[in-house]
C-alpha cells in the first residue's frame, strides 16, 4: 500500500517537521479524502475543499488549543477536524454519536467555540482575546469568516469593537464569493475592488525587494519609503474599509498559494493589535463537479465521485412545493414578493426568482435586516414572503415583535426546516419556532402535514389575515400513508372513533399518530392546521373527552400542547391531559427516525404510551 502523508498526521504539532513540497501533497491527499468520505456520509463540501490550503497553513503558524481558532460558518471545518485528530472517526460524521458537522468544544479542545450559524465569530473572538489579555495570555485569537458572514450586521458591530483595541485578534476574511447562494450587495463588490487593485501590492513588493539589493542607499530610502507609504497607498489604493475600523490589513492573498498564505499569517501574528487577512480562495477546489457548481455541493447527500451524480435521484420537498405554489400565487397578484437570507436554493424560491425577478430579494445572511425590509414592503401595500430556515428566523426575533406585530404588517413566513432536522444536531433544528411565535400577540401560524394542505395553507396566509402570518413544514419529502379530510375551514382534521380518549397533534407528526392509533378501535385522532390561535372547534371537541395525549415536534415549553391544555382546564376540563414534547435539552445529532424514537414521537411510542395511560417508562426515555 502506498504511504500517506496524510496517515501521520494526528495532531497540529505533526505539520511542524513536513517541508513545503510534502505539505502541497498532504494537501491534495486531503482533498482525495474529502471527496471520498464525504460521498458516503453526506456534508459540506465545497467549502472545505476550498479551504484545504489555508487551514495547513492556520495550523503551521498558529498553536492551537492555546492560540484559539474560531470558524465562522463551521461547515468549513472539516479539515481543522482532520489535522486535530479526528480523522479516523470521519466515516461517523453527521451521524448518531458521530463527529459534528460543525465545531463542537465538547468534541475536542480544538474547537474553540461553537459554529453552526453565521456573522458570530468576530464577536466571540474579540470576546476571547480581550479575556486573554485580561489574564496576561499573549496567545492569539483567529477567527476565520467567509465573505458570506460579512452580510450579517452583527460583523459590523464586533468590528466597531474589535478595532478599537489592542488585542491579539486576527480575522482571515475567506473571499470564495458565495455563501450557500451566490453573494449579494455592496460588500461583495467591493471586495471584488480590492481583488482588482492586487497590482498595488505586487508594485510595493518590488520595489522592496530592490531596495534590499542596492547598496548602500537601499536601506536607508526603503525606509524613506517606508514611513510614507500611506501617502502612496492612499494614491494608488485609497485606503481599505478595514483600517479605517482599526484593523491592519494585509491581501489579498492566494488562498491556494501555501507559502504565500504562511508568510501573511507569521506577519499577522507578529503585528500588535488587531489584524485582518484578506485570502482569496476557490469554493469546491480540486473536485469538478464542485468548481463548476459550488452551490450544488454546498451541503450534499452521497454521491457517485466518478460522476458526481447523488446515490438517489432527486426528490420532490415541501421546500419546492411552497416555492413554486407562492411563484404561481404570483403570476395573478403582482403585489406578491419574496425574500430570502442567502438562501435561494434551500428554501425553494428560485422558482420566483427566475420568473419575477423585480420581485424578488436575497438580502444576504441578515434574518433580522429581511423581516424589517418586509415590513417596509407590507406599509406600501405590498404582500412579502420571507422564507427563512426555523433556526434562522430565531435572529429576526426582535424585528417580528417590534416592526412587523405591534403596527402590525401583513407579512408572511414561510418556516422552512421546522421541525426536528436530524444530522445538522444542535444548532440547526427548527424545534423552537412555535414556542416563541406563539407567545407574540395577533400572529397566525399555520402548520400543514402535506403538500396540498401547504398549498392552502400560503394560500391562507395571504389572502384570509391581516398581520404576521407564519407557515411552517419540515425538510424532505411528503410521507403519508394516512389521508384525513380537512373539516371545520381547513385548520383542523378530525377523524372520530368509539370511546374517550383524543389524540391531538399537528404537521409531519401526524403520520406516526395515525400510524399507531389505526388498530385502536377507541382512540380518535384530531390534527390541527392552525395551531395559533387555536381553532375554537378544537377546544369545544377537546371537552368531550376524559383523556387526551398531545404529540408535538417541538418544545414542550411554550408549545401547542401546554396551550391548549391550560385553556382547557380553564374551560372546566375535568380529564387528563398529557403532552409528549421536546422537554429541557437540546437534540443531537441522528437519523429524524431515530430522534423520533429518542423523545418517543416514533408510532410505537406513541402507541405505547396511549396505550398504558401515559404511565408507563420507555426504555429509550431512560438512556
């Protein structure tokens, strides 16, 4: 068997002894190793293909755990994981007890901070260093942000910070020019400017290395030169945004050239206060298929390497079927538009986008920035749409209370990924939107189980409410075995059987209640559509009977069930009420079949525990 370099290398402190040439191929051993781990488990990668180059030289120079090293967004990770000793568990990645898709201190002391969302990694680095200094710590901080995250304005306000001080932080701005869809907005070209203007950094370098090889004379007038070199920047390069907030700016950089990126990053790190790099790298370098497409092969299921092709054909998703049921909405009210935060692809909208382009705005990755700029839509008369991922929305929070519920705006959201999401664990499921929606006054929320009552759902949502109405449906495909018919205006089905005992619960869990209360002669089945305010049927149907389960798939806090029994109780209900949800932690990372087994949403749980009353105690539940 041919030897690796790659098969040495089980921690950081192992690149120290590798000559430049070893490190060009450990780097493409790298890249074979992505690709080919990644085709079985599913990840991100052109993103981490992207960045092969640059993490070697991050972990050559730097000394990480003591030298901390954040990444925002962490689906860029991946080879940072690799280089810290968590290579030969990579075939678990994603899964069930498996590595994380993204930076996890509790996995490793390599992983200075969590990383699952956007725009934080300034704010927390600059958090980092300035409590280091505090300590008397003269290790570094490095906080690796792609261009992407510079479209959330929380980077502003931890810039505005950050430059002001003198701590040992240092950004590496990762330009690729994409964050999941293709970036947007004024940022974005003017990074684009800075690129252009290399000839500035090219022109300095030359003259420097001259001067060096003059005798006599040559050092004295370089640093003549040198101490008035703003005078000529300012000329041929008219300063960057970075230095005028404080940073001392060096790049742009070939993200692919390894010396070059080692050179920048030790003169980083001997440069006093805060630093920004500035490293242009290709999304997807090294594989085909992911440089012609890197939106493609952002987040990817298994794939075929020879041909690029996924294991399973392509299927139909809620995402697509809100996307092109709001485009067809659209194509008869020209008042229709819809918004999106980098996310085009993912939440189904290129429909609209490539058939009513004036109508249609990606505001980059700024959920907060998108819900106000509804807002604004809805005052002149316009119907908005925002559709935004469930753990996404939890950013615009402050904007749905106060620019969009108390006017209030008729805005519209469509809550993608709601629900439990699976191998993205912690940091990407849409469990809590229903919690913190629904404590807000006059909101509406809808949460259909299939795609046709999706359709009327949107439907709904524009045209039957005023105010902030969401609609929420979960990732992947419609699976329904079990067809109700929708009664009382479509915001609740009611299949009604012999006996006392009610089981209630709404959107894609519907399937495994239905599933487990088939053979249950005495057992009826209501499912809820909307689920805030609660449907007064509901309520008035829900009293008729001595024992009633909720199934929720979300949090128990703040949730449907807790809702709807405290208003029962408070009708005069005199039965047992009990809600199985999402109760005190966090879910991790797993199959959604086998989370739902976990929380006992599974249809042999939920037939177990109607079954036993509510008294009984999973296995699963103890472990």
């Amino acid at each position: 068997m041919e030897h690796r370099i790659l098969d040495i290398i089980h921690s950081p402190r192992d690149l120290d002894r590798l000559s430049e040439s070893d490190l060009q191929l450990l780097a493409k051993e790298i890249r074979e190793f992505l690709i080919k781990s990644i085709s079985k488990t599913g990840g991100h990668l052109s993103s981490n293909l992207g960045v092969v180059e640059l993490t070697l030289a991050i972990h050559r120079i730097f000394r990480s755990p003591y030298d901390k090293i954040i990444w925002d967004v962490g689906h860029q990770s991946y080879v940072h994981k690799i280089l810290t000793g968590r290579k030969e568990r990579f075939d678990t990645l994603r899964q069930e007890d498996g590595l994380c898709g993204f930076p996890k201190p509790k996995e490793s002391i390599h992983d200075a901070f969590i990383g699952g969302h956007s725009s934080t990694s300034i704010s927390a680095g600059y958090g980092m260093a300035k409590a280091m200094s505090l300590k008397g710590d003269s290790h570094h901080v490095v906080a690796v942000i792609g261009d992407g995250s510079y479209t959330g304005g929380m980077v502003y306000e931890a810039m505005n910070n950050a430059g002001q001080s003198k701590n040992n932080l240092i950004v590496i701005l990762n330009q690729n020019n994409m964050s999941i869809s293709k970036n947007v907005g004024a940022f974005a070209k003017y990074l684009t400017s800075i690129r252009m203007k290399q000839g500035y950094h090219d022109f300095k370098k030359s003259v420097e290395k001259t001067l060096d090889h003059t005798p006599i004379i040559g050092k004295h007038l370089k640093n003549s030169i040198r101490s008035s070199k703003s005078v000529l920047k300012n000329v041929l390069y008219n300063s960057t945004f970075f230095e005028k907030m404080g940073f001392s700016y060096l790049g742009p950089v070939d993200g692919h050239d390894l010396p070059t990126l080692m050179e920048a990053l030790a003169t980083a790190k001997m440069m006093e206060g805060p630093v920004l790099v500035h490293v242009d790298t290709t999304k997807g370098k090294g594989y085909c298929y992911a440089e012609e497409n890197p939106g493609a092969y952002h987040g990817i299921s298994c794939f075929d390497v020879e041909t690029g092709n996924p294991d399973v054909a392509a299927q139909d998703s809620y995402s697509n079927v809100f996307g092109r049921a709001l485009s067809r909405f659209a194509g008869t009210d020209q008042s229709i538009c819809a918004i999106t935060a980098a996310m085009k692809y993912g939440t189904g909208l290129q429909h609209f986008a490539s058939r009513y382009r004036s109508r249609f705005f990606d505001v980059g990755i700024a959920e907060q920035h998108a819900v106000t700029f509804a807002c604004g839509l809805a005052s002149q008369g316009m119907k908005p749409v925002f559709a935004v991922y469930s753990s996404f929305l939890q950013r615009g929070y402050d904007q749905i209370i106060h620019d969009a519920s108390i006017e209030p705006q008729h805005i519209v959201l469509g809550i993608d990924r709601a629900g439990i999401v699976g191998d993205d664990g912690e940091t990407h499921q849409g469990v809590f939107d229903v919690s913190f929606l629904s404590t807000i006054p006059n909101i509406t929320i809808y949460s259909p189980e299939s795609y046709a009552e999706l359709e009327m759902s949107l439907q709904k949502a524009l045209y039957d409410h005023d105010g902030v109405v969401a609609v929420r449906y979960p990732r992947g495909s419609e699976k329904i075995s079990h067809r109700l018919v929708c009664k009382d205006k479509g915001n609740l089905v009611f299949e009604k059987k012999p006996g006392k005992t009610l089981v209630i619960t709404y959107g894609r869990l519907t399937e495994q209640v239905c599933r487990a209360a088939e053979d249950l002669p005495n057992v009826s089945v209501m499912k809820l559509i909307r689920i805030t305010p609660l449907p007064e049927q509901a309520l008035q149907t829900a009293m008729e009977y001595e024992q009633i389960f909720f199934f929720e798939e979300g949090m128990k806090n703040g949730g449907i069930g807790q809702q709807m029994m405290c208003k029962l109780y408070e009708q005069g209900f005199q039965g047992r009420f009990q809600v199985t949800a999402i109760e005190g932690e966090f879910i991790r990372q797993g199959a959604v079949e086998k989370v739902f087994c976990r929380y006992g949403l599974d249809a042999a749980s939920i037939r177990e525990t109607i079954e036993c009353g509510g008294n009984c105690e999973r296995e699963n539940q103890k472990n």
